[in-house]
C-alpha cells in the first residue's frame, strides 16, 4: 500500500500527468466560496463512488462480460451520490459546492489504475 502512496504522489501524480484539476484551480482561486467546503465535498463524494462503483463492476458487469459498460454504470451511482452530499452542504451551511467534473474524473483514473478496493478508493 506505501508502494502505491508514493507512487501516486510522486511520480504519477493525477495532476502531473492528466492534468485533471489545473484549469479548475485556477478558475477557483478566484471565488469567494470556501475552497476547503468544495474540497471536502470532493473527497466525500469521489471516494463513496469509487468504493461503489469497485463493487457494482466487479461483482456485475465483469462476471457479465459487460466491463465496458462501466463509465455509464459510474455515471448512474456517481449522479445521485453527489446530489445528496449537495444536499447536505447546501442545507447545513447555505453554501453551493457543486463540483462535477474533476470528481467524476479521479473515479475514472481510480477505476481504471487499481486492482483492489483498497487501491482504488486510494488513488481517488
């Protein structure tokens, strides 16, 4: 597990070499929303959808023969997840933290580099 750790942060850091995020950053450094609200929204949300989506894939659309079908079994858990932890930010600190797709993006990578459930909830 270090091994993976240290190489995810490392040398094949997400944001090195796909780029996911660097654009996104910078458009928010400029809003006068909470970054961190934003950020832990993020991680809620990114890190129960890949633990999901590990599940729901390799417990029903691999023994089905039907893994490529995986990005739009991702984009059906991944929707209503993120509405309800909106929800839930909205309601308890009056305070929008819609984020779409840099999340929906780190469950892909976290999908498509791991071969475990830990590892995958890791990476993302």
């Amino acid at each position: 597990m270090f091994s993976v750790f240290f190489y995810y942060i490392s040398y094949a850091s997400v944001v090195l070499v796909y780029g996911i995020g660097m654009e996104r950053a910078v458009f928010l450094s400029g809003n006068k929303n909470p970054l961190w609200l934003k950020a832990i929204k993020m991680l809620i949300t990114a890190s129960s959808v890949s633990a999901l989506s590990y599940l729901f894939v390799n417990s029903l659309l691999v023994p089905a023969e039907l893994s490529e079908l995986y990005p739009f079994a991702v984009l059906l858990i991944f929707i209503p997840v993120s509405v309800f932890i909106e929800a839930i930010v909205r309601i308890t600190t009056k305070i929008s933290a819609v984020e779409f797709s840099i999340s929906l993006l780190f469950i892909f990578v976290g999908l498509t580099e791991s071969a475990s459930l830990a590892e995958c909830v890791f990476i993302t």
